[in-house]
C-alpha cells in the first residue's frame, strides 16, 4: 500500500496491516527510521511547554563566575559535576558550544545561561567576547545580531597569512585587507608590506565594527 511519508513527503510502499494500525490510533506515517525519528523530535518542539526561568533554575544551578552549569541531583554520576558536552565538529556546524538537555531537548548553555540570570531568552544572537564558545561566563556573553556576531568571528581554517581579513596577491606581489559590512567584501587597499595591511584591517574594523571588532590577539592564528 502506498503512502505520503509525515515528514519528507516522498511516497513509499508499506504493509496495509500496519497502515490501519497507525490510522486507527491516530499515529502519523513515515517511510522509515529516520524520517519517523525526526518528524517526532520536530512534533514534540512543536508542542513542548516554553522553558522558563523558575524550570531552568529547578533543574541545573548556574556558576555565573565560571560559566558552568551542575544538574540538582543526588545521583553519585551527576552530582557535583559539570552538566553538559561540548558538541563537536567543524564551527560553522555548531561545533565548540557547550549543549545541556533539559526535559529531553538540547539547549545551547550560553543561551541558558542569559536566560537563568535575565528570565528572557535573548533577542537575536548571543556572542562571545573573547571567542571561546565555551566560555559561559555571563560577563563573556551579550546580545548581538547575526552580522554583529559575525565581525567577532574567529580565524577561519583556510585563512593562509594567519590574520583575518588579511591575504597575498600573488599577481601583485603585495598584501590586500578587506572587511565584511553585511554580506559584501570591502577592500581597503594594497600594501606592500604585512603590517601595513594589519594596521589598516585592524582600523577598518575598529571603525565599522566598534565594540565588537575582535582584539589584536583574536585577529591572529596564535589567538
């Protein structure tokens, strides 16, 4: 028998028997595993009471000094130990941040950190001063947009001179620097040496990005 799958909409064959079963208990269909998994996990976000503050500070205890959270339990495997993983992976996939679940969903710590010390969630991003995503320290963290969060970004891996914005020309045989205002490149020039191109990258972003233009030790590989 065929069906539309709940949740990627594709048509798939199954078993006529198990299709009145779901129909009867008013269970969705989906093709397989997968799909069956997700479109639940989405279903329950979808449907999940809001985490509050006074259910947030039932759960975990929040060290505003050093950035960590401790589940309340009196369990020997969770008690007096930091809650939470550090997610791994490449950056722009989320990787760094420190992930804590809390009545089965995963929250990102620095937001559950905003959200324990103000009883709101932030508006827009939060950003990490100094660009260590697992520094949760409340003094670490401020509310920016996504394009202020972005001119605080970290060196990136392909970066070849081990400054950011800051790259050789070969065909010119000399150094370019450039700032990011929204999502287009603004190029500052060439010079002819390394520093000249720094000094000037690092006054572009001063200007543009103010308070959160990254640190002369945030802008270099070694950071």
């Amino acid at each position: 028998m065929k069906i539309i799958c709940a949740h990627c909409g594709k048509e798939t064959k199954k078993d006529a028997n198990e299709v009145d079963r779901a129909r009867l208990r008013g269970h969705k269909l989906y093709c397989g595993f997968v799909c069956a998994g997700r479109g639940r996990r989405k279903l329950y976000a979808e449907t999940r009471p809001p985490l509050t503050q006074a259910r947030l500070r039932d759960v975990l205890l929040y060290d505003h000094t050093t950035g960590l959270f401790f589940r309340k339990t009196k369990h020997k495997r969770w008690a007096n130990k930091p809650s939470g993983c550090c997610k791994r992976g490449p950056r722009s996939n989320g990787g760094g941040y420190i992930v804590i679940d809390v009545d089965g969903v995963a929250y990102r710590a620095h937001r559950l950190a905003f959200l324990f010390m103000n009883g709101r969630w932030p508006i827009g991003d939060l950003d990490h001063i100094n660009g260590n995503r697992s520094d949760n320290r409340i003094l670490n963290l401020r509310e920016a947009t996504r394009s202020q969060n972005n001119c605080n970004a970290s060196l990136r891996r392909n970066n070849k001179s081990g400054v950011t914005g800051v790259s050789w020309v070969r065909k010119l045989s000399k150094w370019t620097a450039r700032v990011s205002l929204g999502n287009a490149p603004v190029y500052l020039g060439v010079f002819n040496t390394f520093d000249e191109a720094v000094t000037a990258r690092k006054a572009a972003a001063n200007k543009h990005y103010r308070e959160f233009a990254p640190t002369t030790r945030r802008m270099l590989r070694d950071g």
